[in-house]
C-alpha cells in the first residue's frame, strides 16, 4: 500500500536531489580490479557540481612505475599484462 504523501516525498527527492554539504568528499568502494573512487565536489545544491570517477585501471596505471624499476624490458610487458589494465577505463 502506497500513500500519496510517500508519493510526493520520493518525487521530490528524485528532481530536487540530495543536499548535500558544500565542499569535497571522496568515497571509494572495492571492485573487481582494485578501488572504485568518486570524488564529488558540492555547492550545496540537491545536485552534484562536479563528480569525477577513478576507475581501478587509473590507480593501477601508477604502479607500473614501481613494479617495473629494475626488470628487464619483456618482464615490464607480463607486469603490465598481469595487473589488466584497461586504457579506456584511464581516459575517461
């Protein structure tokens, strides 16, 4: 049994949105390849001013650098296979 009232609450949450303190927050939860970040910036309207997402592929990307220092250059292609980054997931 739905009633009007919950009607009109759940309306007016989906077009007006959450507020949401203005500033910086960061969430990151676990996927398959690593951590999904979201970083959203607020005004302190019911939406979003600005949301980016750090897929896993980015993070993993800078940790070529330390898992290849010292190997020889067909070990660095294996590093780079074995960690599956997705490059279209990077440039987003």
């Amino acid at each position: 049994d739905v009633s009007m009232e919950a009607l009109i609450h759940h309306f007016k949450l989906v077009t007006e949105g959450f507020h949401v303190p203005a500033g910086l927050g960061y969430h990151g939860i676990e996927a398959s390849k690593g951590e999904l970040g979201f970083f959203i910036y607020s005004d302190g309207s019911g939406v979003p001013y600005r949301l980016h997402v750090h897929g896993p592929s980015f993070n993993n990307l800078f940790a070529i650098a330390k898992m290849c220092k010292h190997h020889m250059l067909a070990d660095i292609v294996t590093n780079i296979g074995s960690i599956d980054i997705v490059l279209g997931e990077v440039d987003r």
